[in-house]
C-alpha cells in the first residue's frame, strides 16, 4: 500500500525540483579550485546511488528553509524522503525572527523536529527585524538575509521555500490591490535568487494538501499567532478578502488568481527581454563620479518610438543602474519621468529616491545620483 495521497502528492512535487537541480549542477561548469571552495561534483559524482543509499559526502546540498508551520513541516519531510534516493544531502534552516516570546525555544524545537526527520546540517538563526518598508517587509528582508547567509556557509546547492498556491494568490491579490504592474502580478517565482538558488516546490499544491500531509505523517507544527494576527496586511488576505471572494464569486478564486500569476509571468519575461535589447539602443553610461553610481544617458528619440510598456521598463531599469533603490522606486516616479519623453514642455529635473535626479537635456534623458 502505497503513502497517503497528500503524502504522495508533496513527494512528487519535491522529486522534480530535485531532479532540475541535479541536472542543473551537473550543467555546471566546474568551478576553479581554491582553498575555501569545496570541491566540484562531476555529472557521475552526484548522480543518485542505489536505492536507499546514504549520499556521498560530496554530493550537492539543498536545504529547507522551516519554520515550523504546516507548509514548511511537510516540506522538510518530502526533501528529507526523496533526497536521499535522488543522491543528494538535505538540511535544514529556522529563521528565529524574535519577535514573539520565546521564540529561541521555539527555534530550538524545529531543529530537533528536522534532525529527526534525518535533515543534516541543521541551524536556528536568530536575526534583527528592522523597520525599513513596515513590519512584513523588514521581516521577509531579515529572513532572506539569514537563508543567504546559510547557502553560502553550508555551500548550499538549492534553498526549498513551502509556498503554496494559497500563497501565490494572496500575493497576487497584494499586487491588484497596489496598483501594480505586471510584474508584481507575476507572483512568486518558481526559481529566484542569485543564481537560482530558492526553489518552491509547492506552488501548484494547496495548502489543505501540505497540511493534511503533516497529519497522515503525525508531524507536529506549529500555528504561527501572526497567520491569524489582522495587524498583518496578508493575514486580512487570507482570513477576510479571499473567503469574501470565494463567496461572492464561487470556488476557485484563488485557482484563478494562481493561474494569472503564471500568465502574468510569461508576458513580463517577454516585455523585461524585449525592454533589456531596447536598452543596448539607446542608453549610454558616463563614469561615476567619486563614490557615487554611473550617469545614464537615454536618447528620447529612441525612446518614443518604444511601446509604452517597454520604454517605461527602460526608464525604470536606467534608473536602479544610475543609483536609485529599486525597493522605493513605484510606478508613479517612473510615469513622471516618462512625461520628459511623452509630454516634453521644458519641464524641471524629477527627483527620484536615492538622490538620484532625472533632467532632459536636449535630445537626451540624464539620469544621474546628487
């Protein structure tokens, strides 16, 4: 008798994330040997043993980021199943964010929940939450900085986030819900990061699965106060405009909203690609002055001619280039600059955050940090 169809279902979407990730550090070149690198796999070093076989100790690392919670619980015991028998090392990482009371000891659970699961390396980190773009943000920022940090320091080949398809429509409904641009609708991406390196191998499972799989698994885990918490703009999401919507509008609302990330994810690839060839035509650099970014020279002819789509994506681009955080740059800054090429009538310099200035400057668009 075969596992419990939950069960079966975060398995296989586990399996074929560590498939790509096999092929892909197979596809690697390899790397130049220095005392601090480990060293290369070749295809045949990280290819899978027999069947039930510890891996080798060389073989590719990929680790969990856990905190506990249902989805991630469920996450960790599929990768600590299948990678294994896929030839590769799993480990595990909690983030202890310490913002609720005894967080640390609750970090300190997870870890013996993952060592149990036969995950190894594992490791609690605590970090500092700023305040920089509100409270989810800075939190989102502080974890990330912590899981990066974790890769780099185990050599991690793969990072697995537990983000489901409940996720993504939350995070799309964010996205509508700012105004924001087609990117932002896109969602979260299958593979992000510097070089691939964050997989979420649940974005097509719902999270009654992830849970139910915990429960056929007897996992225990941990309700994080905060889900549930309507100070927190995503937990209104969940707990107060998906069900409104799922009531006014019948079942599948949030397959719905999933399906327009995806949808929304392929045009935005293709406008970015399209933006980044516009780009080699008509943008220039001149060097930096001491300490600050490269200037950025745009030729507004070029520009005009561009759909409004991908002049602006230009713009915006030329703009993180020439200094601006892209974190603070919205929609609105760009339109403004976009005036300069559209709607020219002498207007004056527009600044932009990070001190950076844009000024038209006869047939040109200057883009330069103060």
């Amino acid at each position: 008798m075969g596992p419990h169809p939950a069960v079966a279902a975060i398995r296989l979407a586990v399996r074929r994330v560590l498939h790509d990730i096999l092929v892909a550090h197979s596809a690697a070149p390899p790397a130049a040997s220095s005392p601090s690198a480990p060293p290369s796999l070749s295809p045949a070093s990280s290819a899978p043993g027999p069947r039930g076989s510890a891996p080798r100790d060389d073989a590719p690392l990929v680790l969990a980021a856990c905190s506990g919670g249902a989805d991630s619980m469920a996450l960790a015991s599929a990768l600590a199943f299948e990678a294994p028998r896929a030839g590769l090392r799993a480990g595990g990482v909690t983030v202890d964010h310490g913002l609720q009371q005894g967080s640390d000891a609750r970090a300190a659970e997870v870890t013996d929940r993952m060592r149990a699961l036969g995950l190894a390396p594992v490791e609690a980190i605590a970090v500092s939450v700023g305040r920089s773009g509100g409270p989810e943000a800075a939190a989102r920022d502080a974890r990330y900085a912590a899981l990066d940090a974790a890769a780099e320091r185990h050599g991690a080949a793969a990072v697995l986030l537990g983000h489901t398809r409940d996720d993504q429509a939350e995070t799309v409904l964010l996205g509508l819900a700012r105004g924001s641009g087609t990117r932002s609708l896109s969602g979260m991406a299958w593979v992000s990061g510097t070089g691939g390196r964050y997989r979420r191998p649940f974005l097509q499972l719902d999270r009654h699965t992830v849970r139910e799989a915990c429960l056929a698994q007897s996992l225990p885990v941990w309700d994080d106060p905060h889900n549930v918490d309507p100070s927190y703009t995503r937990s209104r999401v969940r707990h107060e405009a998906l069900p409104i919507l799922e009531k006014a509008l019948g079942k599948g609302v949030v397959e719905a909203l999933a399906r327009t990330a995806q949808l929304s994810r392929d045009d935005a690839d293709a406008l970015d690609a399209w933006a980044a060839r516009a780009e080699a035509d008509v943008m220039t650099t001149a060097p930096a002055a001491a300490g600050g970014a490269q200037a950025v020279h745009l030729d507004t002819v070029g520009l005009h001619g561009l759909p409004t789509a991908v002049r602006r994506r230009v713009l915006r681009r030329a703009a993180i280039a020439a200094g601006a955080p892209a974190g603070s740059l919205f929609a609105r800054h760009i339109e403004e600059v976009d005036r300069l090429i559209t709607g020219w009538r002498g207007q004056r310099a527009i600044n932009l955050p990070g001190r950076v200035e844009v000024r038209r400057e006869g047939g040109r668009l200057v883009i330069r940090q103060g």
